[in-house]
C-alpha cells in the first residue's frame, strides 16, 4: 500500500491532546473545589474521572506492546468506553484520530504524541488509536471497559463481530521524528 503522507511524532501537552481526550500526569494544581493533598512525604490530586458508560465496569489491563513498526495502517475505536494508557517501563507512541460523523476516522485529525513514562492519556469513546513502542517491549497499565476487553478477545480469537470496538484499515501513514530514529533507518 502506498504511504499516503507522514505523520510527525508531536510532545504531549494537554491542549494539543485535548479534541482526543485528557492527558494524564499534568502536574500537582492545589484549586478550590478540586480534591488535591500536598505534604513533605506526599502529594496527591484528582487527575480524571474514568467513565465506562452505561452500566460499564472499570477494568485494569497489564499490557505489553511489541509493535515497533514506523508505519499505521489501521486504527481501533471503542464505542462505549474511555481508555487510558499509562506506559510504566518506557515510551510509547499512541496513534489517534477523531471520528467522521458516520463513524470513520477522521485521516485529516490523525496525530502521533510521544508518551513518556509517568505520563499518560485518556483517550474519548470513539477516538480511533493504534500504540507503538521505540523499545522490543514496553508494559503500560490500562483502564477500560470490562466488556469491551471480553468483547474484542473473543473476535481476536473466534472472528466473531466485534460490538464495542470498530477496526479500521486506513491508508498507510509514516511516522517521523521525535525518537523514531531508531526505527525507522
């Protein structure tokens, strides 16, 4: 497939996350009205409010990403949930993009962000995403939907339909810089 157009790996800010979701990890705010405790032996702070939708549960995955490619050609979305990404033994990439009004990613909201550790993102219901790592494996701890995860193990595994999360082929994209040169020779 040919590549369609370049896709530069941006730093992670939460203004330029925000049309996705939230970026998580911003730093210790002390506002009224916002739960937040500071001492000399510990700080603490709301940092987000996770929403599985409807009668969701909150679910904690452990996963380990090995895609090092420098190229995306498809996205996933899930349909009812958030999900949040935190990688905890290195950086990682995380692909996104908005949705079309009909359900399709949006190729012209399509972004990379560098992930770092100790930072992390929450990404909207329909927010169509693929991760990449700059390292053989990087472990990250997620945040989802109980059924969502039921629901795309068993199409991965079976074939069946998958109801909570869409998968999408897109024309191929490249990833550039930031750390990516490692990788992309």
């Amino acid at each position: 497939m040919p590549i369609l157009r370049s896709l530069t790996i941006e730093p992670l800010t939460a203004d330029a996350f925000e049309a996705y979701g939230w970026m998580l990890g911003k730093p210790l705010r002390i506002a009224d009205g916002v739960p937040s405790y500071t001492s000399p032996s510990s700080d603490f702070w709301h940092e987000h409010l996770f929403d599985t939708g409807m009668a969701g549960e909150t679910e904690v995955l452990w996963v380990k990403y090995r895609n090092s490619e420098d190229t995306v050609e498809s996205l996933e979305a899930h349909w009812l949930t958030q999900q949040a990404i935190v990688p905890l033994t290195g950086s990682v990439i995380q692909i996104v993009a908005t949705s079309t009004p009909d359900g399709r990613p949006d190729l012209d909201s399509l972004q990379a962000f560098l992930i770092p550790v100790g930072e992390g993102v929450c990404m909207r219901p329909h927010c169509w995403h693929s991760t990449r790592v700059l390292q053989n494996e990087v472990t990250c701890l997620m945040l989802t939907r109980r059924s969502t995860t039921h629901d795309l193990v068993i199409h991965l595994e079976k074939g069946t339909p998958a109801c909570e999360t869409g998968l999408s082929p897109i024309a191929t994209h490249r990833l550039l810089g930031g750390s990516t040169a490692q990788h992309t020779g």
